[in-house]
C-alpha cells in the first residue's frame, strides 16, 4: 500500500495554499478595480449625457427661430405658443447642462458665453415679435433685416458646437480609459486562474510521478525477495 510522505503533503497542501492566496488576492484587486471601472463609466455616460443636452439645446434654439419666422410671417397663435415653449424647454436644459459641466470650469466659462448669446438672441425675438403684433408684418421684417439675429444665432451655434466637440474629445479619452481598465482586469483573472491550474497540475504530474517511481521501487523490491 503506498502511503504519501511529509514531504509530498506539504507540497500538495502548499500547491492548493499558494492556488487560493492567488486567487484570493486577485479577487481583492478585482473588487477594487471593478469599482474604478465603474466610476470609468459613470463618467462616460456623464460626458454622453452633456453631448445630449447640448445638441438638444441647439434644437430648441433652431426651434424658436423657425417658430418666430412663422409667426411673423402668419400671426399664427400656434407658431407663437411654439416660440414659448421652446424657450421655455431651453432654459430648462441650459440648467441641467450647467449642473453637468460643473466639473469642467472650462466647459462652465463656455456656457456662460452660450447663455449670453442665446439671451440676446431670445431679446431680439421678442422685440420682432412685439414690433409684429404693435406695427404689423412690415415693421418686424425691416427690423429682422437690419437687427443682429441672424449673426446672434450663428455664434450660438459655434459656441455650442465647440462644447459638443470638447465633450466628445473628452469621451473618446474616458471611454479608452475604461476599456483599458477592464481588458486589464480580464487579463488579470484569467492569469490568475492559469497561473493557479498550472501551480495544481505541475504539483500532481510531480505526485503521480513519484507516485509511480516509489510503485516501480515496491514491485522491483518484492520481485527480488
């Protein structure tokens, strides 16, 4: 009957120890970093969500220029109650937008300046609608024709693109980071997890091996008696 060792205990039982410290210790770092990872994406969906509102807000202001154009061209109500809510809607998102970027003083200063062309913006459309309703349809297209809407609109759009370019650079950073973090927790785990197989196995091929040998010794050893 073959019996197991001191020695061949201890490696056994140094094998299994070595394989569990390992993959106890990969399970910590693993905790760890799936909370970094985590928050990696968090961030990339923050920054999706300030790309988002910013192309929204955009579309608002696009909206309230076509619904101004039409109630100057048709004293239509409808048009007029469109111009309201898009404004409205607007400074809605301009809140939330704020809120956002309040991690990014450069993003912040930027927004200001949006604010500040979207309010004259907004103001020279009142004043063409207020002209359209006290003087009529002529008056607020002369008005239109020599104001500063037309240049107001178009610098909001710069402003805007270029925040929405800035996010979006940011995002391309945030989400190669956050891929990188978890292809090197992958990695990690199934190193690991290699790593503690092949502690396992190189530790019974040495067990069967001299398992063998000590086997071949006994049969030689009773075959001479």
């Amino acid at each position: 009957v073959y019996k197991i060792c001191m020695s061949e205990k201890i490696r056994i039982i140094g094998s299994f120890c070595a394989s569990m410290i390992i993959l106890l210790l990969v399970g910590v770092y693993t905790f760890f970093n799936i909370g970094e990872y985590k928050r990696s994406m968090t961030w990339v969906t923050h920054t999706q969500t300030v790309i988002l509102e910013a192309e929204e807000m955009l579309s608002c202001m696009q909206e309230m220029e076509t619904a101004q154009r039409d109630y100057i061209l048709t004293d239509n109500s409808a048009s007029l109650k469109r111009y309201k809510s898009s404004v409205k809607r607007r400074d809605s998102i301009y809140k939330r937008l704020y809120s956002l970027v309040q991690d990014n003083a450069q993003q912040q200063i930027l927004l200001d300046s949006i604010r500040n062309l979207y309010k004259l913006r907004t103001d020279a459309a009142d004043q063409a609608i207020l002209i359209r309703d006290k003087s009529g349809f002529v008056a607020a297209r002369n008005f239109i024709v020599q104001g500063t809407g037309h240049e107001l609109m178009r610098l909001f759009r710069a402003g805007t693109g270029r925040l929405i370019n800035n996010e979006r650079k940011l995002l391309e950073v945030r989400v190669k980071q956050a891929e990188q973090e978890f292809t090197s927790l992958i990695l990690i785990i199934f190193g690991s997890v290699l790593l503690s197989i092949l502690i396992i196995l190189s530790t019974m091929y040495f067990f069967i091996r001299d398992f063998n040998k000590r086997r071949a010794s006994q049969k030689r050893l009773a075959e001479s008696e």
